[in-house]
C-alpha cells in the first residue's frame, strides 16, 4: 500500500472544492483514512473475523465502496468458507484500478486466497447475487439521503439466511451536547495525528456538501424498515461506529 502522507489540504485554498475521490485523493488514501478514523485499522481487521462467522458456502461477499480493497484484502484474510468469492464495487476509476493492483500483490504472496472480481460500477446500479455477507465500510454516507433506504431494502433482499451487513459510518447524535463533545474529540484526533487547524478545517468544508452521517437512531430506523430484522453495535470510537444487521 501507499505510504504517501495526505497533504491534500495542507495549503490555503481560494475555494475549498467539494471532496472527490480523485487520482490525489487514491495516492493518500490509506494514510488519510487511518489519520481520520478513529478505529480503522481495528474496524477493517475484525471485519474479516466478524464475516468469517456470517459466511455462508458458494455465495457471494460484497464489499461496496470499496476504494482500495482493505476490506477484500481482510475478507481474504480471515473467511475460509467453501465456494465463496469476493465482488468489491467502487464508482472511482482511480480507486479500481489501484485496488486490482493492490490485490494483485495479495494474490502474488498468498495462496489459496477467496477468488475477488473488482467491478467499476454504481452500487445503485448493481445486479446483487445471493449473498452471505455485505460490507459498507463508510460509503453509506456518501449515497444521497433519499436513495439509503432502497440501497438498503435490496442489500436486505439479497442476503442468504445466516448472513449479515456489516455497517460502518461517521455518525452525528441528536442531543447536541454528545454531538459537540465527540466532534471536538474527533478534532483533537486529528490533531494528534498530524493535521493542522487549516488542514482540519479545509477538509471539514470539503466534505459538508458530499457526506451526510446519520445518527444511530436514523441508521437502526432505515435499516429496520428495509427489512433488517436486527441492529447490533459492534465497534465505536469517537463519533465513527459498526453495526451488524441481520436479516
Ligand atoms: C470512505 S471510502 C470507503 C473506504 C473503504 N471501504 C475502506 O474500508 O477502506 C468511500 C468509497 O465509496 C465509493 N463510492 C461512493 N459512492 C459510490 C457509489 N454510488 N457506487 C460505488 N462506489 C461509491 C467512493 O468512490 C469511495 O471509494
Ligand atoms: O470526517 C472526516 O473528517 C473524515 O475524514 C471522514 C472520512 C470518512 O469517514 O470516510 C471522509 C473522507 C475520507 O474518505 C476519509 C475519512
């Protein structure tokens, strides 16, 4: 993986341009994830663990949105299922072409991996095949608000009994006080990572119009009326969360 430092907002910028996941974005992408989620790293291992446990023989496991394949990579790591194979879709050009890459490395020093098909394509748009498990790994809140609940009813619709979605979001609470609290602590993360004022405000601008998190509340709603028939928290650190739902 790249071991390039995201610098993308690091000097002034006249207009900050809405965030995109771009050809300088996919360059920094693993360091600026790891700098701004707190629990990446320990979200994305223990997510191929928790899928090893949903996996379901000769089906499918999806990751969708799935930039540069760290969720594939784990899938492969952890699930040993019969018949199983991978599908990874992400809508960045930039992103697939990096993420065949990168899993070509993993096939040429592993063996014996889950076979992987990584798709260019709309997650709106896919065709899904019976499916055991379903990762959204922080792309949810990057789909329109209004088109949440139909991704979600066909995820819902696609999931072999046993099976389970695993959702990961940046989350914003109801009562202001907590959102406030675990905002300013998300800040000081950052900090603590390496980002300055100008680098952590600019990327705050860049995202506001392109990602909307929902509050847990919204999530176990929308997930519930999509024919979930439980919502259980796995991970959260700061204002970033896992659930698992299961059909
Ligand atoms: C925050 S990144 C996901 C990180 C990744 N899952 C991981 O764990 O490393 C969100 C990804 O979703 C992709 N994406 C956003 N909207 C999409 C859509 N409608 N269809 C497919 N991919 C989409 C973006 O291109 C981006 O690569
Ligand atoms: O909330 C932030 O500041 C973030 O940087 C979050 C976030 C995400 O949750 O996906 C946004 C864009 C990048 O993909 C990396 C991290």
């Amino acid at each position: 993986m790249s071991k390039e430092p995201d610098r993308i907002f690091a000097q002034p910028m006249a207009q900050v341009p809405d965030f995109a996941f771009n050809e300088d974005v996919v360059r920094v992408f693993p360091d600026m994830i790891k700098r701004s989620v707190p629990g990446y790293p320990t979200i994305v291992e223990n997510l191929g663990v928790l899928a090893a446990q949903f996996a379901q023989p000769n089906s499918v496991l999806y990751d969708l949105g799935s930039s540069l394949g760290a969720v594939t990579q784990a899938l492969r790591r952890h699930v040993r299922t019969d018949g199983c194979r991978v599908i990874a879709v992400d809508n960045s050009a930039a992103m697939v072409e990096r993420c065949r890459e990168y899993l070509n490395g993993q096939d040429s020093m592993f063996q014996e991996l889950l076979p992987v098909e990584v798709i260019e394509g709309d997650i709106l748009a896919l065709d899904f095949k019976p499916a055991s498990v379903v990762a959204l790994n922080f792309t949810l809140q990057f789909i329109a608000p209004d088109q949440r609940t139909a991704l979600l009813s066909r995820i819902r619709q696609s999931l072999l009994p046993g099976g389970a979605l695993i959702l990961s979001e940046k989350l914003r609470f109801n009562d202001a006080e907590e959102h406030a609290l675990l905002t300013d602590l998300h800040v000081a993360f950052k900090r603590a990572n390496g980002y300055s004022e100008l680098e952590i405000a600019q990327k705050r601008s860049a995202i506001e119009n392109v990602m909307k998190p929902d509050s847990l509340e919204e999530h176990r709603e929308r997930l519930l009326a999509a024919g979930f028939s439980k919502v259980v928290p796995w991970f959260q650190c700061l204002n970033f969360a896992s659930l698992i739902a299961l059909p």
